[in-house]
C-alpha cells in the first residue's frame, strides 16, 4: 500500500475544541492529516451544535451518517478510504464490521480519548469507598473496549498511564499501539504571561457534562472550598465549563465566592488572569485538559494523582528550578495518602500555593518545562504520521501478527453486524414513527 491519501475520520460527536480536552486533540489529529496532504472526510451520526468547529475552513469535508443504516455502506463504497479512524471505541463497534466488508484494505485506527472502562471502575469504587480490583479492571465494559482495539490496526493512546496499562494488564501487542498523548503548537510558549501580583482568585474548568467534572465541583463546593474560603476570606473561586445544567448554575453563591461561570468565550484568558487553578479530580482516566491548559497559562495547579497520572513523569531538571518537584503546582496522591482528609490536604496546599509567591513562579517555569518535554506537537506528529505509513506499508503482516485481533474480528461479525442490520430490518418494518 502507498502512502494513505484519503482518511475518513468518524466522529462520535463534532469536535468542539473550545468545548473539551477531546474536541482539541481531534482537531488537532486532523490538523496532523491535513498537514501532510491528505484529503480527510469527517462524519459523524451526532446532532451538530453551537459549538462545533467549522472543519470545511480547513479544507475538511464534513458528512451527517446515520447508525444501523445501509446508506453508509454506499458512502464508505464511494469515497473508499485508504484509513478509517474511530473516535471512541462505540465508534467502532457501530462501523467497522462495514468498513472490513466493504473497504477490507483500508488501515483502520481507533482514537479511545481514554479508556471509559477504567473511568467507569473507578466512579464505581469511589461510590463504594472501596479499592480497585482486578475484578473492577475486567468488567464487561472493559472487554468491549479492549476487543475494539485488539481489532484495529492501530489504538492511540492518550495517557501515558493506560498505555502500560493496555500492555501489562491486558497484554495488548506494542505493536498496535501508539502514545499519542495533545500535541501542542509550543512556539508561542515563552511570550509574556500575567506575573503573580497582577493574578487573584482561584479557578476550576471542565465540560459539566463530563462526569467526573461534576464530581470535582461538588467536591469544592461542600469539603474544599470552605476549608480556602476561612483563610482566604477575599478570594474567589471561578467554575468554568460548557453546557452546565441547572444543579451547578444553583451552586452559584456571591457570599461564599462561589461563582459558576459557565462557558468561557476564551478559556486563556480566564485561566491566565487565575493564580490557582483547583483540579480535585477523585476519578477518570486519560488526559486532563484542564491541566495542560493551566500550563500553558502559566498558572500553576492543585490535583490529584488521578489528574496527573497520564501526564507522564516530571520532566528533567530545567534551569535548576524543579528540584524536588514532582508537580508544577501540589499533588495530592491518594494511594500515599489512604488515612489523610484529602480535601483539608488539598485546600491548606492550595492556600500555600496561592500565598508563596517565590514557589509559585517556580511552578510556573516547572509547567513550561512539563510541556515542552511531553505535548511538542513536531515530534509527536511526526510519530503519528510515520506509524500510520509504516503500518498502511506492511498491512498483511501487521495483521497476520495480531491473531486476536483476527479471532475478534471474526466473532464481531457474528454479533454486531446482524445486531445492526435486525435494528435496521425492525424500523423498516415499523415504518416512520407518528
């Protein structure tokens, strides 16, 4: 096969990079493509909303697809890609059995975001107040989302965390996987950012309708934030995020500087006029947006060990400024930490950070260090693009040596595609709804 010259991108939702950490890093996935001259195609069968990028401005087509439809057999039929990319594993399930059918030669890849087992186990040990198992790890949701990748030619790994995950726990081949962790434009890093004295209040972020978001904000709201609010009686804490629903907008209260933003026209610049920015995320997976962002603000942070741990280690000491640093911020490690009040810990770190004004600048340097060494989008694109042209390349063999990839596929189209094609037959059947 040569070099890939069409790829067809399948959305499950329109990226939104103002919206999401997810929305930013497929753009900038397609971005990747777009650089290289590849003519990209962008579908997706979700409903379009206010906030979704204008992709055809970068020379992207865009197409609505419909689930458990045949029409999309006649689409793949036509534009016949040479690459496929599923964005999230339910993706995959919905299409690949007709991309093998139709378009058997077409390289297919699959963006998981994260991993939503692991986020799924996680939420649940956290309601149980009880520890991840083993048990927890294997979950029915789990061996839907390993089977999906286990059938692609190649899974992109966001999180440095659940690439070794993927290969000691479920013993995924290295071979089908790729870190590709936000790749970021770092040109313009060093320009002039609000220095300490010019910066107050505190601030949080993240899209409401992501679940462990919410949690983080409940969180502040009865067990962090009053705890920063007795000492720091003038600062404020600013929640920010898209499509907040009634129950956040009712947390709104002036009195106790708990101000519900909502959506922020420019997340940088919310960020950057922020001394702190609070990220007490109790469960997840994959990247934190959040975090990368307050980097790029120069706004140094206070998480948790689920926030940070797909960032990848502490970076080489720069400039002689990190020295004992495993954060650019504070770091709460609950597994360090099992028999300590996490929100009295995570509020008094807080309140040092945003009084320590010598500290805070070097957290700030620290952040800037953090980026250039793990999210430099030239060698990370580059990366991309050469493991999609050595695979495209060497097809057969690259699939000959994933036999469980091969047994997967088989047994799919078993399940999934007659599940389809029963859905569609019944609404044939049913005739349009009344």
């Amino acid at each position: 096969m040569t070099e890939p010259k069409y790829i067809l991108v399948l959305g499950y939702v329109w990226p939104e990079p103002n919206s999401s950490a997810a929305g930013r890093h497929m753009l900038s996935l397609l971005q990747s493509f777009v650089s290289v001259g590849w003519h990209v195609t962008f579908a997706s069968p979700a409903l379009q909303s206010e906030h979704k990028v204008d992709l055809t401005t970068l020379g992207i087509a865009e197409k609505n697809i419909t689930l458990n439809c045949s029409s999309f057999d006649d689409f793949i039929l036509e534009l016949k890609p040479d690459v496929v990319l599923f964005d999230r594993f339910m993706l995959e399930e919905q299409f690949a059995w007709r991309v093998a059918q139709h378009c058997p030669q077409a390289l297919r890849i699959l963006d998981t975001e994260d991993l939503h087992s692991l986020r799924q186990a996680r939420h649940s040990v956290l309601k149980q107040q009880r520890e991840l198992s083993t048990f927890d790890l294997n979950s029915d949701l789990a061996k839907r989302e390993i089977a999906a990748i286990f059938r692609c030619d190649l899974s992109l790994i966001i999180s440095e965390y659940e690439y070794q995950l993927l290969q000691q726990h479920y013993q995924v081949p290295k071979a089908i996987l790729l870190h590709c962790p936000f790749m970021l434009d770092l040109n313009e890093l060093n320009r002039a950012k609000t220095e300490f004295a010019h910066r107050q209040h505190f601030i949080s972020i993240g899209n409401f309708r992501h679940e462990p978001n919410w949690d983080a904000v409940l969180w502040l709201k009865q067990s962090i934030w009053p705890l920063i609010r007795q000492q720091l009686p003038q600062a404020e804490l600013h929640i920010y995020g898209a499509y907040p629903p009634p129950k956040a907008t009712q947390l709104h209260n002036v009195k106790q500087g708990f101000l519900v933003k909502g959506w922020a026209a420019d997340a940088d610049v919310v960020m950057a006029q922020a001394r702190v920015c609070l990220a007490p995320l109790r469960f997840g997976a994959g990247l934190k947006g959040k975090l990368v962002e307050a980097m790029l603000c120069g706004t140094p942070s206070v998480t948790t060990s689920v926030g940070s741990e797909g960032m990848g280690v502490a970076p080489a000491n720069h400039n002689n400024s990190n020295d004992g640093l495993n954060w650019p911020g504070y770091l709460v490690d609950f597994a360090s930490n099992k028999q300590t009040d996490h929100a009295q810990l995570i509020a008094q770190q807080a309140i040092n950070l945003y009084q320590d004004q010598a500290y805070w600048q070097i957290c700030q340097q620290f952040g800037y260090d953090w980026l250039i060494s793990h999210f430099d989008q030239i060698p990370l694109r580059a990366k991309l693009l050469d493991s999609i042209k050595h695979i495209a390349d060497n097809l057969d063999s690259h699939r000959a040596n994933n036999f469980i990839g091969q047994m997967l596929q088989h047994h799919q189209l078993k399940s999934t595609q007659y599940m389809a094609q029963w859905i569609e037959a019944k609404n044939k059947n049913n005739g349009p709804s009344k």
